[in-house]
C-alpha cells in the first residue's frame, strides 16, 4: 500500500518512427486520465534537440494541459533557469498562474536540458554553461518577480546533487530530487537539505519530492517488456548518442552485453517495476527509506496506452493520502 502522495513527470518519449506531435496527443490522455484517478500534480520537462524527446516547452504544455483537466496540478519539471531571461520565465508563469488559480507548479532547475552543443550554445545565446552563482541569482531573480504578482504559481527547486539541495535550503524551497536520474546522491543531499532549510514564503518547513521510474503492468514480465526500449535508449544516452525508443518487438530481440547488463542493473536499482504489489512496496520503501513528502513518477514508455494503464494500476494500490478525490 502507498500512503503518500503520487504525481507524474511526464518526458514525452516517442519511439523511432514516430513524431513529437503524436507523442504530445497521447500525453493529452494521460493527463486527462490522472486527473481523472486523482493524482496530485503532472510536470513536464524541458528538452531541446532530443532525437527521442518531444522539446515542446513546458509553458507552451502546460497552458495546455492545465486547459484540457480540471483539477490536477500542471508544472514544469523543469523549467531551465540558464536558458531564460528571469523577467520572461517569471511572466510566464504569473500568466499561467492567473489563467489556473491554485493548480500552476513552477519547477525551476539547471540543466541545459541537450547533449548537443551547438543547441546549448544557442540557447545561452553563445555565452557560457552558467556557474553557480550565476544560477542562484537567476532563480532568486525569478522568485522575487513572481512573488510580486497577485496569483503566484507554487515553486519547486528541482536538482539532483549536494549542491542543488544546498541552494533549495537557502532559498527556502521545497525540493524535487531527481532520484530517478541520481539514487546515489540522494542520502547526502537530502540531509544537507534539511540540515541548511531556512524558512521561507515559499515553505515554512522543508519538503522532498522524490522522482521514482515506476512501470507496472499485470505481470512482472510485461512490465519487464514495456521497459526494454527505455533500457536500450538508457545505454545509447550513457553513450552520448541519445537515439529514440525502439518499438517493442525489435527491443525484445536485441541481446545485452555482460557489460551493458551490468550497467543496466545498477541503474535499475532504484527502479519499481513489476506487477502493482510489487510496484507498491517498492514505492513505499523508497519513499520510507528517504522520508519523502510526495512521490513524483516517471514512466519511460512510450505507448500513451501502456502508460496510462501502468498509473491505473498504481492508483488502484494506494492509501487514503496518496491521491487527490477523484474527477470525472
């Protein structure tokens, strides 16, 4: 059983052969279909130049999405700081603030969200990758714009390090640790984080999120299948090439190294996977073992289908805190 409370990150994967605008449509249905279970909040991320992930920006999918449900929490995970005017981001999401009283997650992180240069050359406008400092002004920058407006969207600081967390603390805002990307990381940052947390308009205590992969299915071998094509693009991203999901069935017969399995199980290990018991207590460890706030899941398949039944599964194995009453 999971009694805390569960949202979505949704990075828009599509699989080779298809396009972004597909992907975006089934992306569609699955925020129509959390709202309708009752998930706390769905997040979209920032990406630029991915031959495998849409790079609409969160803005842009945001008003869309906070349009199209009714209840659900709709927010950037994240937005990147380095790639945006302060004033622009912070208009931005006042507007969408405004638009959607109560329901705007502004989630604010680092990353030039490419792994091509010339496309994060672009978006700094040629200048360099931004250093600490430089980043920390940005997001105090952003958060004293909105703050002067008068339907402020809920800001998040999403990071993956000592660093990040370090910077939350100061800041006073409540953290999304991306845990799905660093398990490693996480018992040092978390303590750092909770140790420095000085009280804030943003939050008057500190506040984790966790971003866990989630796939679950009927069976624990299906779940295994649907994950395959992201295990594979995994491997080609760890490599620096970055290529699109492979469809199912060709993902299935392609055989691993020794080398490739290993790197592969150590990156699983901070993966809940399976059928929805065992998706369920894999949850409830992580988020136990870490002292979570909320659980934030990333589910990297492809198909809108698969997807949507994998968080049907999950919502159907919670506790009284994990979702919001249902809609629809």
């Amino acid at each position: 059983m999971i009694d805390l409370p569960l949202s979505i990150l949704e990075v828009t994967a599509f699989e080779a052969g298809t396009s972004a605008a597909e992907t975006i449509r089934g992306s569609v249905r699955l925020a129509q279909r959390a709202d309708q279970l009752g998930f706390q909040r769905i997040w979209y991320a920032e990406h630029h130049g991915s031959p495998f992930l849409a790079d609409f920006p969160p803005a842009v999918v945001i008003a869309h999405m906070a349009a199209v449900t009714s209840s659900i929490r709709v927010g950037s995970g994240g937005v990147l700081a380095p790639n945006h005017v302060p004033l622009s981001l912070a208009e931005q999401f006042a507007a969408l603030a405004a638009f959607h009283p109560g329901r705007i997650d502004l989630g604010i992180g680092r990353g030039p969200g490419t792994l091509d240069e010339q496309t994060a050359r672009a978006l700094r406008r040629g200048a360099p990758t931004a250093n600490d400092e430089e980043y920390g002004e940005a997001v105090a920058q952003v958060l004293g714009l909105v703050g002067e407006r008068e339907e402020v969207p809920e800001p998040w600081l999403l990071c993956s390090s000592v660093a990040g967390t370090t910077l939350a603390a100061e800041l006073g805002l409540p953290l999304a640790f991306a845990y799905h990307i660093r398990p490693q990381n996480a018992f040092e940052a978390l303590e750092r984080y909770r140790d420095r947390f000085k009280p804030s308009r943003w939050s008057d205590t500190p506040r984790v999120m966790l971003s866990v992969t989630a796939v679950c299915a009927e069976t624990e071998a299906e779940a295994a299948h649907l994950s395959r094509p992201f295990d594979i693009a995994r491997l080609s991203l760890l490599n620096g090439r970055g290529e699109p999901q492979l469809p199912l069935e060709e993902a299935a017969r392609r055989v691993f190294t020794s080398e490739e399995q290993a790197i592969l199980e150590s990156h699983r290990l901070g993966r809940a996977q399976g059928t929805p018991e065992q998706v369920a207590r894999a949850l409830a460890e992580t988020g136990g073992r870490f002292g979570a706030d909320e659980l934030m899941l990333v589910t990297p398949v492809h198909d809108a289908t698969s997807r949507i039944r994998s968080f049907e599964l999950i919502a159907g194995l919670t506790g009284p805190s994990a979702l919001r009453a249902p809609v629809g």
